[in-house]
C-alpha cells in the first residue's frame, strides 16, 4: 500500500547524506529496523531514469516507531534516480511512501548484540541501537565503517548514547583516511574487542559484499550462521 507524506525538516549530515523527517496522517507501524519506500514518476520530475513506470526504492526510518513521523536519511549518488529525486525535494514537499517492512529487527533484547554496518547500510542499526539502549540487558558492539570522518553519518548520536551506556562500545573504523583510530575495513577488527564471539547475535547491512565479508569472517571466528541477522538478500548479489 502507498500513502503520501510531507517533508518537515530537512539537514545535511554530511557532504553527501541529507536527513529528512517525513510525516503523515497516521502513526507509521514498524519495527526499528525497517525500512519503507519512496516511489515517484520520473517523468513528472524531471529525472532521468533508466526503468519506466514508477521508481520504487527501499529507504530505512533511523527513528523509534510511536509518531505520525519517520526520519530517513538518504545519501545522494551522482548517477542515481531516487537519492537525487530526494535531495532535490524541499521542506513542505509531498512524497509517496510505502508501508515499512524487512528483516532486520532485533531477535532478542536480552541477549549480548554486535551491529557491524558500513555506508548507509549504518540506517537499520541506528533505530536498532535505540532500542536496545533503552529495553537491552546485555552487552552491545556497534563497528561501523566509512571512508573518512566527515562521511561518518550519526556520529554525534553514536558518541553519545557511547558516553551514556555503560553497556555500549562504539568502533568507528576508516578506509579512505589515517586517523588515530581503526583502519581498513571494519569487520577485521572485530575479534580485537569482542571476547566469546560465538555466544553474541550479530546484526550486519552495507554493500553485499561487505555483508558477505562479514558473514564469512564471522563464520571463522567460530559464530553459527543462525546467530547473524543481514537484510537476506546479500548471497544473491554477490557473483562468485
Ligand atoms: C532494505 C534497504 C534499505 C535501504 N535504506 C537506505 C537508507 O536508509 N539510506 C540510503 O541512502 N540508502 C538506502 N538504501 C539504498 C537505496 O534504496 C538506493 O539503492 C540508493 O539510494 C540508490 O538509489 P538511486 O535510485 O539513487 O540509484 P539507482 O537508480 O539505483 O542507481 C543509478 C546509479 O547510481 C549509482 N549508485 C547507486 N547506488 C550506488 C551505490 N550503493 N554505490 C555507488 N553508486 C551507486 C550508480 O552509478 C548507479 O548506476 C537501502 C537499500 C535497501 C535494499
């Protein structure tokens, strides 16, 4: 089903990403995690696109559920068609959205939990990490991968849910820049903070090779297939 939404609040994260709180009549229903639609004509636009009919993309709410509001926050590509319908939109806009679904939910708030992210893949495990923050008894890793610090999206919010739980320990790790932090990609640091990883939930989501990276690097350190959450699709994308 689609509904429309208007566009209240617009910001610019980073160079390339933009946040935008996104309202409705309604409450969205959803689990954090999940993730809707924006579809539009790109012929009523101006956009070019290379399908015909309608553009249908997934973009994920990084906010709890419980308002008539849902923020997205969407990075821009050059070449793309809905991230740069997106970021051309303006605060009082109407857009076309589609109910909230997906895979990526927390399993268990009770068990110890590992949230391994790169890029935008960072979206689902954001509303994940508030909730657990707030209904979690365990102990949470959150790893995150980017290219360099200013493409590091939420990393204000990140810091400080960091400072407030005790129970929290947030790894940021860079691939494109020398900092006095971790480097290279992110789920190679892992088993340097983590102790008895196969005891943990994992949740992961970013490129599909990335996912498939983590998955198999996950598997060498011992953890059970049945103990990683990815979105599901991640195999199939990736030619061997
Ligand atoms: C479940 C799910 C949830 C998602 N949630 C979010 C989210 O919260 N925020 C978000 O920003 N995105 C999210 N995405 C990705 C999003 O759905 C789009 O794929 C992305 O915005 C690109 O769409 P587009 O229409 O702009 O580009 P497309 O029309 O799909 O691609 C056109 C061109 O854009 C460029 N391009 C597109 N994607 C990439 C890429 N990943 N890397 C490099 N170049 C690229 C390429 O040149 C490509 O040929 C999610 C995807 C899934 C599957």
């Amino acid at each position: 089903m689609s509904f429309e939404a208007t566009i209240t609040s617009i910001h610019q994260m980073t160079p390339e990403t933009k946040q935008f709180i996104v309202r409705a009549d309604e409450e969205f229903e959803y689990e954090p995690g999940q993730h809707t639609t924006v579809q539009f004509d790109p012929e009523e636009t101006g956009i070019d696109a290379e399908e015909e009919g309608t553009v249908v993309r997934p973009y994920t709410a990084t906010n709890l559920p419980g308002t008539n509001a849902i923020t997205l926050a969407i990075k821009r590509y050059e070449e793309g068609t809905a991230s740069v319908y997106m970021h051309d939109r303006e605060t009082d806009d109407t857009i076309t959205l589609g109910d909230l679904e997906g895979n990526l939910t927390l399993r268990d708030v009770d068990e110890d939990v590992v949230f391994v992210s790169t890029g935008t893949g960072i979206t689902p495990m954001i509303p994940m990490l508030r909730q657990y923050t707030r209904e979690g008894t365990g102990e949470a890793h959150f790893f995150y991968g980017e290219k360099t610090q200013e493409d590091l999206m939420y990393r204000e919010t990140l810091d400080a849910l960091d400072a407030q739980n005790s129970n929290l320990s947030v790894v940021y790790s860079l691939s494109e820049e020398d900092w006095d932090g971790p480097t290279g990609h992110v789920q190679e640091h892992l088993s340097e903070y983590v102790d008895d990883p196969e005891s943990r939930r994992y949740y992961t989501c970013g490129v599909p090779q990335m996912v498939v990276d983590t998955k198999e690097h996950l598997d060498e350190l011992g953890v059970p297939d049945d103990r990683v959450v990815s979105e599901g699709w991640e195999d199939g994308a990736v030619e061997d």
